[in-house]
C-alpha cells in the first residue's frame, strides 16, 4: 500500500470508530433521558412508572384549581375525560395557563397518587391544543366504548 | 396611494407580481445550463439578467404584502389571521413573516437576495461556472414558488366574507427582536444555498479545485455570520420575551438552527483545507449540499410544525406531501449527483499526525458527531412517535450530556491547531508551550473563580482552563506572527483580515464559553411572593416590591409592578437555599443600584397575556425580574434572577460572527480569484502550501 | 465497473434514501388519508333522536326521532362532533361562521351526554340546524366515522359527496368544499356562485 493510502485508511478507520462509539454513547443517553407521555387513565391504571421523570397531559379541571396563600403551591386535576389526577407544583404558572385548558406538567409519579411536577406547560395559543392532550382525550373517549368504530 | 396599484388591487399585484417570479425563476434554471451545453455564451451570460429581473417581481411581492398590512386589508386572510388596525406600525411589518405563508415568502426574497448578490459579486468567476451557480439557485427558487403558490399563498382572499378586524399578532411576536431575528436567521439558512449551488456547479463542471474553494468561501462565511448572529438573536428574544430567563431550551425550533450551524462551521474549516491541499474534497462537497439540506429541513420542519407533532403533516396533507416530494429532490438530487460525479480520484497528497490537516479533521469529526447527536434527539420523539413506541420527549440533559464535553475537546484542539503548520508540523514545537500554557490557563482559571469569589465547582473550572487555554494560545499565536523585523505594528497591519477573523471567532468561542459555564452555575433564581412593601435578599441585591399598577399600550392593557433594586448590607451568601424575606417597609440604607419595571400584559385583540420582564443588563450580570401571577390581596408572585456574566454567550456569539465578516472582507479573495480563476488547480495548489502564516 | 472509490460516493444517497423512505412510511400511515367509501352513496338509513335546542327545557329528554329524509331538499353539511372532541372546540368558531353565511348545518352529536351537549352549545353557540344525536355511534358506524371532527358535504338529494376528516376551518372550506358546495346548488346568504371580486 502506498503511504498516502495507508494513511486514508487509517483515517477512515479513525472516523469510523468515532462516529460508532459516539452513536453508541448516543442511544444509551436517549434511553436515560426520554420523558414518556402518560394519560391520567393510564397513571391510575398503574401503567406509569414511579420515580422517573415522566409527562402527563390533560385538561385542567374546572374549580380543581387551588394555592396555598402563604407560598407559591398549587394543585389542580387534569382528566383526560376518563380519570383526574392531581398535580402539585410550587412555582411560577404559564401565563396561558387556565381551568378547562390543555395543559402538560413533567415531574415525578408518587405512591399517594399524586403527580409532584417540576415544570408546567401550557399551550402556546390560542387555537393549540398540545397534540399529546387531544390524543389523551379521544383515546380515553374511545377506550370506554366497546363499540368504537374505525381504525385505532 | 398605497392599496390600488395600477389596474390591479395590491393583493392580486403582489400574487401576479409571484407568478412572473416564478417564470423567470424557471428561465434561470434553464437557459444558463443549456447554454453550458452548447457552449453557448450569450445563454450564459442571460443568468445575470434573469437573476436581477427575479429579484425585482418578488421583491414586488414582498413590498405588496407590506402594503396589506399597512392597509389593514382583512380581506387577505393571511393578514386578517396576524394583524389588527391597533397593531403598531413596525409589528405590522413584522408580522408580514410572522406565519407560514409570509416567512417563506421573506425565504425567496432573501434567497433572490443572495442570487443578486451573487450575479453582482462574480465578475472574476469564469462564465460557465456563472451560470451553473446561477441556475442552480433558480432551481431551488422554484421549489419555493410553487410551494407558496400552490399551496400557501399569501395573498389569498377571503371571499366573498371578511372579518372586520384581524386576530392580531401573537403576543409573544410582538417584540422589536422578532422583527429583526427571522430575516437575519433567514439569511444565515438561505446563504447556505449559495454553498450548495457552488458545490452543485463543480459537481455539473466535473471541477472541484482550488479555486472552487477559494470563490466558495465567503460566501459561506457571510452566511455562516448571518446564521451565527440569527442564532443568538434568537436566544436573547427567547431570555428577555418569554419570560423565565432562560437562553438556550435545546427545543426543537433551536435545534433546527443550530444544525446547520454546526455543519456550516465544519463546511468553513474544510473548505480550507479543500483551498490549501486540495485535500478533504468529496467531504466538503458533502458538507455544502449537507449544510443547506439541513437548512431546508429546518426552515420546513419548523414551519409545518412536525416537529411538534406529526400530526402537523395531516391537517395539511398537501404541504407535507409538497414538502417531502421538495426535500426528496433537492437532497436526493444532488446526493445522486454527488455520488455520479463525485471526486472519484483521491488526491495523494499525504500529511503528518501532527499537522493542522490533522487538526481541522478532527474538527469536522467533532462538529459532525455533535450535530449527528442533536439530529437523533430532535428526530427520536418524531420516529418514536410514528413507530407507536409512545409518546416521548427527549430532555435538555441528553443534550448536554454530549454537547458539554464535545464543545469542550473541541476547543482544546481549536487553539493549538490554528498555530500548526500545513503537511506537518515539528511535535516538540507545539507540546513544549502547551505545557506551559495549560498551566497558565489553570492559574487563570482558579484565579478568576477566586476574584468573582465563586464556589469551586470542576466543569466550570474545565469550562474556564479550555477559554483561557484559547485566549493564551490565540495571543502566543498572533505574538509570534506579528514579529516583523520593521516593527510589531507594521507586522501586525501585515497579517491578512482572514487570520484576524478566525483569531476574533477563535476568541468568540472562548467568551462563549465563559458565559455559559458562569451563568449556569451561579445564577441565583428564585420564584417568590412578595406583597407591596415586601423585600427579598437576593445574590447581594435588595429587590424591594413597591407594587403594581395599570398603565394601558397601545392594543393591550399592562399592569407594571415597580421593584426598586439596591446593592444588599448583608454579607453576599453563595448558598442558593436561603431566601431572607422580610416585610420592612423602609428599606435598608442601602445604594440604590435601578428600579426595574417588569409587565404583565392583557392583550385586547386575543385575550393573550404576555409576560415582560424588566433586566437591568451588565457587562458582568443581569438582574432579571418578571411578573408571575397576582395571589391573594396585592401579593404578586415574581420571578428575580441574578445570572452572572449571562451577556458574555451573546457578545461571543457577536465577535464570531465579526470574526466571519473580516475574513469575508479579507482583500485576498477578491484579488486572488482573478488570479485562481487563471491559474490551473496544481499552481494554485503550490501557492497555498507556500504561504506558511496562512488565515485559516 | 465501478471501483470502490466510487461505490463510497453513493453511501451518502443510500443513507438518505433511507430515512426519507423511513419518514415517507411513517407519515403515510396517517389515518386522516382513508378516503370514504361512502362517497357518491346515500346517507345510511337511521332512525335517531334529536337534540333539543333551543335550549330552554333543562330535562334530558330526545326529542323526537328524525331519519334520512332531514337531508333531502338542500345541500347540507353533516358535522360529527363531541363535546369530549378537543378538536371540535377548535373548530366551533368556523361552523358559526359557516352557518351565519347561510350554510346549513346539521350536526352529529356522537357517543355523547345530551346535557354535556347542551351546556356546550349554550356556552359556545349553536351553529346547526339540527342536532342528530347517536349515543350509541350507530350512525356513525355506518358512516364510517373514525373520529370527531368530521363532516360530510350532503347533496340535495341525500347523497354524500364529500368527506373530510379533521378540522373544517376557511381553507379546507374554500379548497375542499367551496366550490362541490356551490356545484350542487348551495346557496349562501348574500351571493350565489361565490365569484365575486371586490
């Protein structure tokens, strides 16, 4: 093998190697760091793992919505139009945020059946409802139907 | 009179004046490469024009849907969705590109804008190359005109049955950042397409030279200083507009900027190679037509909000379709060209392990696995979602968890390897200062974090070693190079504005550094409630709460709270759990240091309620205070940041971006093209191993 | 022949080709793409309640049955819809545009509480004709409804002749129905044929 040869194919092999322990590295990170999305049936259900950061979406309540009047905690239920589970959060709400709205909170699952979120989302206009909460919502309507019809 | 032009009423105007674009737009693929294949040089030649004539019906177009707008034309649906006669005047011209329909509208104005560019700025450019370069931008024009015409026209009227007033711009739009960010942004993502169409011409040509990288240069660094600038713009909007003080989500929207930016960055580095060794060829290629693909996929996937959902695609299965069918033939076309055409010879040019071909290697390998991981994390909840394995989102800490460390590496090879020298480079010149300087730059470091009087916390220190290790490298660097037996001055003036551009970014990437290693570490933030009167200690600052009050803008209602900010007695505490609330209402004899005003605002149009912090900005911090939510009686719940040395991401971000101008305007190019553009490949090859303090 | 410098060039094509064809696959499976057996065909025979509205009587009492024939006479839109529908909210505001224009509408309401449904039109107004109410989702098994919302552009002849399902908004109407709905005689308030310049 000529020198010049020799050479791009240790550089080949270099990159190679780079790239393949890098997408490696990559896959086992996803698998750490995903956020599954839950529906409040399903937490109930016992689908969701506990003491995993995970998403749970729905509308918020109507008069669910309750805070503490010395501190920044608050609590609601979202429904998914089947099941309501609680949220408690302490901090700062979206601006958007409101009762019978959309909304998606990330956090922690606990043994008393009750979401303890880090993070609260609310959608970002007017006309959006985030995707996960209206597919949350038609879902839990189609589950209690034995006689759904169509293709899901 | 603004709304009637001539016979036609402006909206129909601006859509014929689209049309005719798109005819040239075709005309300008067309005849310019026929006249390549018959050697046809007044078909040639037509390019120019065309590219001018194009030019002038979109920006036409353009100037029409400014004039709706200004009109208050509800007729038009587009503007009757994102204005409302109480919209002031510059948010009208800025919601021209507030939606799908009007920004890409702006993306072919600013892509024509580049074509111009381009017919005006290659006088030196050998005539067939002209006109493949040309052509191939027509091309993607089209692609764009007849996504807007067939299936986003902005100029659509609703008919017969209009509203009488607008929906209004969405809130979070209506903000002098996003007036300038989306066309600056767009002219980063656009300027790509000039890359890629060079890169195209030289695979039609069969030529891809040292004088192919040569022209091929600045243009991809104006551009890459565009995106860099656009880039930053977006996330200061993002820090002071939505309200929560953060600078960088790792959302998709981002992500889908900074890409390309990454592949840009490694586009610039390899193109110096490809211009000084003839080496890393089919590479740069690649990465051309790889920098644009992942700008087309941005501004699409952005757009059509898949990214958000892929549902996006279904409400609007024509644009989706459209969009697929668009990208399929741009990156496919052109990939199929690239392995048709490609360099098939390998250049034997050989270089040593310790060489700065070596070095921009690795660059390129870092850049690349770095934006390989942000494309997997963006596109995962996407093929996730598709593949039925739930619903997921991946989170800033996969992000950083390789974003972190790559950056770092990367910058520890940056600062040596621009010293190093073409072919090879002698080991024991480059290891027997790096020992000193890594000492220096760990002195630098412990000092720094000493003076600020910061905890230690190690990836900050790591964060702090690599800028200093940067900063001291690029001094040693230019110490060395300025030498001039007439003098450091006239040696320094001799230096080329290329090697100061990349020494600028160089640093840039250091200040950057420094800024994001600082702010995220010791910002203090608490979320807290105080009642007027109320006072808070926080990060060596008294934030005392006066209370809120109703002041009414122009199309919305504000209530602006009043916290006046002092420099705090107590003694400055680093231990970010404790809180020192106290309901004195006489404040402390403290210095008073600003009265910040932060908003809550009640949009009338949409019933929106926006958020607008107040920041008192410093060269070393922001004090950072926004308004949550009013509790029981007068108590409002606040946001008060103090985020240390947070303007230093954006002001490195700056002098990248500088960095990238000077090279652009570096005297060489334009001299030298002439001179390439005679010369055959392997003299032009010789000339640039023979320059041995060379820019890049 | 192709040496191997040159089967290197096409590994970047196949690695695209790849995941487009990996997206494409992706995307089309959308259910939204399922066209209508339906269309050309007449509405299904039914033999429904219908929601009582106006909305005095708070009793949660049908009224009485209505069938097939409420379609014959005008060209009408059939809109399925559901108060647990998130999507239905989104689209609410259009169908009382719609309906203001002149368009009659004749709604669905599908495996829902009539009293939900009430409250809703009360709350959010009522854009339709006629509420047809399918509590079992009979109806709407035979219309092939997989989803809320979706509407049908009924002729006057009871035939169906077009579906579409997700969210009506101004450019579905205008790309999608505008045009079937003046074809076959629909009528709105001010102007017929919908060709009118400013």
């Amino acid at each position: 093998m000529k020198p010049a040869r020799k050479q791009r194919l240790q550089l080949v092999i270099f990159i190679v190697s780079v790239a393949s322990i890098g997408i490696g590295l990559a896959v086992y990170a996803l698998r750490d760091n995903i956020n599954l999305f839950y529906t409040p049936s399903q937490m109930l259900a016992g689908e969701a793992p506990q003491n995993t950061r995970i998403r749970v979406g729905g509308m918020v309540v109507v008069d669910s919505f309750v805070r503490n009047e010395d501190s920044l905690d608050t609590a609601f239920e979202v429904t998914d139009g089947a099941a309501n589970i609680q949220i408690q959060y302490s901090g700062i709400l979206p601006d958007l945020f409101a009762e019978d709205e959309a909304a998606v909170a990330l956090g922690y699952w606990t043994s008393e059946k009750i979401f303890k979120a880090e993070e609260v989302m609310a959608k970002h206009d007017e006309e959006y409802t985030p995707p996960e909460v209206a597919d949350a919502m038609e879902k839990a309507h189609q589950a209690t139907d034995k006689n759904a019809p169509g293709l899901h | 009179m603004i709304t009637e032009l001539g016979v036609l009423p402006t909206a129909e105007f601006g859509h014929f004046a689209l049309i005719l674009a798109l005819c040239l737009a075709i005309a300008q693929a067309i005849v310019p490469i026929l006249g390549t294949l018959f050697n046809n040089r007044l078909w040639m030649a037509s390019a120019r024009p065309i590219a001018c004539g194009q030019f002038v019906f979109v920006a036409a177009s353009f100037i029409c849907l400014v004039a709706l707008f200004l009109g208050d034309d509800f007729s038009v649906r587009y503007v009757a969705d994102n204005s409302n006669t109480n919209l002031p005047g510059h948010f009208k011209i800025s919601a021209v590109w507030a939606a799908h329909e009007g920004s890409l509208l702006l993306w072919v104005l600013i892509l024509s804008t580049w074509t111009l560019a381009v017919a005006m700025f290659s006088r030196t450019l050998p005539l067939d190359m002209v006109a493949r370069v040309l052509a191939v931008l027509g091309l993607v024009a089209i692609g764009f005109y007849l996504f807007l015409l067939l299936t986003s026209n902005p100029f659509e009227r609703l008919l017969p049955f209009f509203p009488g007033e607008g929906k209004d711009l969405n809130p979070l739009l209506q903000d002098v950042g996003l007036i300038i960010h989306p066309p600056i942004l767009y002219m980063g993502y656009v300027g790509f397409s000039v890359a890629f169409a060079f890169a195209v011409a030289a695979l039609m040509a069969g030529r891809m030279d040292a004088a192919w990288a040569r022209w091929t240069r600045p243009w991809t660094n104006a551009a890459w200083a565009f995106l860099t600038v656009g880039i930053a713009l977006g996330s200061w909007w993002a820090y002071y507009e939505l309200g929560w003080g953060g600078w960088w989500f790792w959302d998709p929207v981002e992500n889908a900027s900074f890409m390309p930016w990454l592949a840009g960055t490694a586009l610039i580095h390899s193109l110096a190679v490809a211009e000084k060794r003839g080496l890393f060829r089919s590479w740069t290629l690649l990465l051309a037509i790889l920098s644009f693909s992942l700008s087309l996929l941005g501004t699409f996937l952005v757009r059509s909000g898949v990214l958000t959902s892929v549902h996006a695609f279904a409400a609007d299965p024509a644009r989706g379709i459209f969009i697929l069918m668009f990208l399929a033939m741009v990156i496919g076309g052109s990939l199929l060209l690239f392995a048709l055409r490609g360099p098939t010879i390998a250049r034997t040019a050989s270089f040593g392990w310790v060489s700065r071909e070596t070095f921009l290697l690795g660059n390129n390998v870092l850049l690349i696995v770095a934006m390989a991981f942000i494309l997997l994390g963006t596109l995962y909840p996407l093929v996730a979602d598709m593949a039925g394995w739930g619903k997921i989102s991946v989170g800033p800490p996969y992000f950083n968890l390789f974003f972190v460390p790559l950056v770092l590496v990367l910058g520890v090879f940056m600062a040596p390897g621009s010293t190093t020298r073409w072919k090879s480079h002698a080991t024991d010149t480059l290891i027997r200062p790096a020992l000193g300087i890594i000492a220096g730059s760990m002195l630098i470091a412990a000092g720094a974090l000493f003076l600020l009087a910061y905890p230690f916390n190690l990836l900050v220190f790591v964060a702090l070693t690599v800028s200093a290790w940067i900063l001291l490298w690029s001094c040693r660097d230019w110490w060395q190079k300025s030498a001039s037996s007439q003098g450091r001055l006239l040696g320094a003036k001799r230096l080329r504005g290329s090697y100061y551009g990349m020494l600028l970014a160089h640093i840039g990437v250091a200040v950057t550094i420094i800024g994001v290693a600082l702010t995220s570490t010791y910002s203090d933030e608490r979320d807290i409630r105080l009642s007027p009167g109320g006072q808070v200690s926080i990060a060596g600052y008294d934030f005392l709460f006066k209370g809120v009050v109703d002041i009414p803008g122009p199309n919305y209602m504000a209530r602006t709270g009043r916290i006046d900010v002092s420099r705090s007695d107590v003694p400055r505490n680093n231990d970010l759990s404790r809180s020192d609330v106290s309901r004195s209402d006489v404040s402390r004899n403290n210095a008073p240091v600003t009265t910040l005003q932060p908003e809550k605002r009640y949009y009338t149009a949409g019933g929106q309620v926006m958020t607008e912090a107040d920041i008192d900005g410093g060269f070393t911090k922001d004090i950072y205070v926004a308004l949550g939510e009013p509790l029981a009686g007068d108590a409002w719940s606040l946001r008060i940041y103090v985020k240390p040395f947070v303007r230093w991401i954006w002001l490195g971000a700056l002098m990248m971006a500088m960095g990238g101008v000077i090279a652009v305007l570096d005297k060489r190019y334009r001299r030298l093209t002439v001179r390439a553009a005679q010369a055959d490949t392997s003299a032009a090859l010789k000339e640039g191993v023979g320059v041995s303090f060379d820019a890049d | 022949m192709f040496r191997l410098t040159q089967i290197k060039l096409f590994i970047p094509l196949l690695i695209f080709i790849v995941l487009a064809s990996m997206l494409y696959w992706g995307l089309g499976r959308d259910p939204n793409a399922m066209p209508s057996v339906l269309v050309d065909k007449p509405v299904p025979l039914f033999n429904l309640p219908s929601l009582d509205i106006p909305l005095e009587s708070a009793v949660d009492e049908p009224e009485p049955l209505v069938n097939q024939s409420v379609f014959k006479g005008q060209v009408t839109l059939l809109n399925v819809w559901a108060t647990w529908c998130p999507s239905c909210r989104i689209e609410h505001p259009f169908l009382l545009e719609l309906a203001e224009r002149g368009v009659p509408i004749i709604g669905l309401d599908y495996k829902d509480e009539n009293a939900k449904a009430r409250l809703w039109l009360e709350e959010y107004g009522n854009p339709y004709q006629l509420v047809i109410v399918d509590q079992q989702g009979k109806l709407g098994l035979d219309l092939g409804v997989f989803g809320a919302p979706e509407t049908y552009l009924i002729d006057s002849e009871g035939l169906i002749r077009h579906k579409h399902v997700g969210v009506v908004d101004e450019r579905v109407w205008q790309s999608d129905f505008l045009a079937l709905y003046n074809s076959f005689g629909g009528a709105t308030v001010s102007v017929k044929g919908g060709e009118v310049r400013p």
